[in-house]
C-alpha cells in the first residue's frame, strides 16, 4: 500500500467513525469530521500533511 491509498483510507475510516459516534453518542463529533475535512482541505493547498509523515515513519512508499 501506498501513503496516498493510506491516507485515503485513513482519512475515510475517520469520517465514517465520526459520523457513527455523532450518531450514536453526540453531535459535537461533527468536529472531528470538520477537522479532517480541514486537514484534507489544507493538505491540497499546501501539499503537506502530517498524517503522510505518519504513514511513512510507519513503512508505507510514496507512489513514484
């Protein structure tokens, strides 16, 4: 696995959690969809993104 697929997995596994604990337990998880939404948002401008250095401090290889 790439970071970019692993990031793309993380990043959707963590919207769906978020929506399952706002629906389930409260609706200020919203936050955290609006955060990784940011996050996502900010990573397309600037082309970093701390959750990749993450992936790759784990193993995974950029796509090139």
């Amino acid at each position: 696995m790439t970071v970019e697929r692993g990031l793309r997995l993380m990043a959707g596994v963590m919207i769906l959690l978020s929506l399952a604990l706002t629906h389930y337990f409260s609706h200020y998880w919203l936050w955290l969809t609006a955060f990784i939404g940011l996050n996502l948002l900010q990573s397309a401008i600037t082309n970093w993104c701390p959750a990749m250095m993450i992936l790759r401090a784990m193993g995974l290889k950029d796509s090139n």
